[in-house]
C-alpha cells in the first residue's frame, strides 16, 4: 500500500509538471513584455495630484527642467530599493531632471503623503495616482519607469531593471 501511495504521488506529480505545457530549460533569450508601451509619443500636458494636495502639470515641470522621471512605487522592500538607488546614485548625476514618484496603490491624497513621510521621501515630489489615471496611462505598474523629454516625447516606458536604462536615457538628453 505504502507503494502504491509513493507511486501515486509520483504520477500525480509528473501529470502536474508536464500538464503545464511550459518549457522549463533556462535560457538567455530575452523575455517578451507584455507591457504598452508609449516610448517616442509627444503627450499633451498632463495634469496630477501631487501628495500635499496641490495639483501640478507636466508642463510646470518641464518648464525648470530638462526631464521628468517618473518611478511608479507600492512602497514595497523592492520599490523602496530602487527609490533608494535613484536617490544615491541617479539623481545626483542629473540635477535638472525632475524625479517624481507616483503612487498608485494609496488611494487617497493622505495615505500617499503618509507613505512618504513614513518611508523619509519628503525631499521627492510623489504623485497621489488615487483615480489610477496615470497608471493607466502609461500601463504602470510596480517599478514601472517614464521618461518624459522637455518637448513632451516619452522617451522611456519600462520596468526599472538595473537603473542603467534611466542613466542611458538621460544620458541622450
């Protein structure tokens, strides 16, 4: 009997991982996203909500600097890793740059301001997304990266990877 049950289980386990169609041998092809991109669009101007109540534009923005970066968080360990990393290592390459981070999980002006008083992101505009227009927008998600030129052209659309995509982008400024 006890045979019989470690056979079963043993079956049962190779039904599972053959049933899933999926190939499982590593590789180093580069994985499709499934995300829309807006990369190359020119945007009319955007307007949003920023985390103390106030309303902005992407045009206020571009007006006193050359970019805008937009970084979509959760505050998650993994969100504030990569805020962190573009706080040390990015932002101080591109002081005419605007790195703004936006808030899509709040949902509501006060928790946004509370998330970023609570995690020491004072000194960095954030955007409460509390209507998900901008997330929609730009298919943001999780560690979602924008990059808006000074004439309006979105020159990066992705997931934050390494922060060398950011740096590049800018770089070509």
């Amino acid at each position: 009997m006890f045979t019989k049950l470690k056979l079963s289980a043993i079956l049962l386990s190779l039904l599972f991982t053959l049933g899933c169609q999926e190939d499982l041998a590593p590789s180093n092809d580069q994985l499709e996203s499934t995300q829309a991109t807006r990369e190359g669009e020119t945007l009319n101007d955007i307007t949003f909500t920023l985390s103390d109540g106030t309303s902005s534009q992407l045009s206020e923005q571009l007006a006193t600097h050359d970019a805008v970066v937009f970084y979509f968080t959760m505050w998650c360990p993994i969100c504030e890793g990569h805020m962190s990393y573009i706080r040390q290592q990015i932002k101080p390459h591109y002081e005419n740059v605007a790195f703004i981070f936006v808030d899509y999980v709040s949902g509501n002006i006060s928790s946004t301001l509370d998330s970023q008083q609570s995690r020491g992101y004072t000194d960095f505009l954030v955007i409460s997304d509390f209507d998900n227009a901008l997330e929609t927008y730009f298919d943001g998600t999780m560690a979602t990266t924008v990059i808006v030129d000074k004439n309006f052209i979105v020159r990066l659309n992705s997931t934050f990877k390494t922060g060398s995509d950011i740096s590049n982008t800018l770089d070509q400024l």
